[in-house]
C-alpha cells in the first residue's frame, strides 16, 4: 500500500509541475503584451496583473505534499491501532487456552476421583465375598458360587489397572503390608513373621493402592516395635 502511494504522489507532483510551467508561461507571454499603463503605478496593466497573480497564487506542490503527509499520518495511525488489536487477540486467545487447559485438569481429577471412589467400594466388596467363602466352608456347592463371583469381580478389577499384592515372603513387610493384629510366640525365630493373611492389598499403576492386612508374630521378650492399626486407634 505504502508503495502504490509513493507512485500515485510522484505521478501528483510531476502532473502539478507541468501545470505550473503551463501558468507562469501564459503569465509572461500577458507580461510581454504592450498595454496601458497604469495611472499610479506607471506599469502596463498586465504586469501589474501577472505581479498580483503571483503574490496570491497557492503553490500546487505544497497543497498536494501536505494532503500526502495528512495520508502517511492517518495510516501510521491505523497501523497503530490494528497491532494493538492483534496483540489483543493474541493475549485473550492465551487466557482461553489456559482457561480451557485448567478445565480439563480439573474434569480428569474429578473423574479420577470418581473412579477410585468406585474401585474403594470394590474391594470393600471383595472382601465380603472373602470372608463369605469362609462362612460358607461347610458348603462347598455356595462356596463355589461365591469363589466364581469374587473371580469375576478380580477380573473387573484387573481391567481398571488395579491387581492384589498376592503372596509375599513370611517376613513382616511394612511397605505392602499393614498389622491389623499380633499373635504373641515362644520362638524367637518367628519373630516379625506373618501369621496370616486377613485383607488382601493390591496395587493400582504399580503403586500401593491398599497395604495388605496381615496378622503378625512377636516374641514375648521382644520389644513393643510393632503397633498394629487397632492399637494405634
């Protein structure tokens, strides 16, 4: 745009140049022409005219510059104002991307909450159905029906990421497991081994979802090291 102008004003300018030459050659060519002379002023009347023509006359070249410069100024100030617009629409698009990454953040919480909630309420079940199967001991025909049940509930489980702790070695291991009880011995060499398994644990992204529940030794004349989550409450 800036280009086009800059042709569109040498074209202006070379135009007002010729016409200039046209007039002030018509001026003297009148100035030339022999004529009365005027009463105060002793000159031919067409000097005197050319004399006050030209005291009077606007310079074209200046109107034409000065309209160009008015031109240049109100499209520096146009320019102006469209950058300020852009980095206005820059800034709010940014705000809205932010915006819109806080949301997801927050809806991919929300909905994680949601789901540990469900899978909690899951085990809870799962362990229902555990000590159900040993109520049922007496009858196997429930008992299986109850194992089936619990096993299809495992695989449910299985497929949201979460899997139990299983077997672990018979020394107490305070990482996976948690002592909901103490069964006192006489063996020294069974001090701080498991008993037994009460509540299964289990992992959820390789990580400890739920200790596993566990009942462990402790030799009479050990010391107290060990507090189990009865005691504690």
């Amino acid at each position: 745009m800036t280009r086009t102008l800059l042709q569109n004003r040498t074209g202006v300018l070379q135009v007002s140049n010729q016409i200039s030459g046209e007039e002030r050659e018509i001026d003297l060519q009148h100035a030339n022409t022999p004529g009365p002379e005027d009463s105060q002023s002793g000159q031919p009347a067409a000097q005197e005219w050319v004399d006050s023509s030209s005291a009077g006359e606007t310079d074209p070249l200046s109107h034409v510059t000065g309209r160009m410069d008015a031109i240049d100024k109100h499209l520096g100030t146009l320019t102006e104002l469209f950058d300020r617009r852009l980095r206005y629409d820059a800034a709010k698009d940014k705000a809205f991307d932010n915006l819109y990454e806080k949301m997801k953040q927050c809806e991919g919480d929300f909905q994680v909450s949601l789901k540990m909630g469900l899978i909690r309420s899951l085990l809870l079940l799962y362990d229902n159905m555990a000590k159900t199967e040993v109520v049922f001991a007496g009858s196997p025909e429930m008992q299986d029906r109850i194992t089936v049940l619990r096993e299809e509930l495992l695989e449910v489980l299985y497929a949201e990421g979460i899997e139990p702790i299983g077997p672990l070695g018979s020394a107490y291991d305070r990482k996976l497991q948690e002592a909901l009880n103490v069964l006192s011995t006489d063996d020294a060499t069974e001090d701080g081994t498991v008993a037994k398994v009460v509540r299964e644990g289990f992992y959820a992204a390789g990580k400890v979802l739920r200790a596993q529940g566990v009942i462990v030794r402790r030799y009479h004349g050990s010391s107290p090291a060990l507090q189990t989550s009865q005691g504690a409450q």
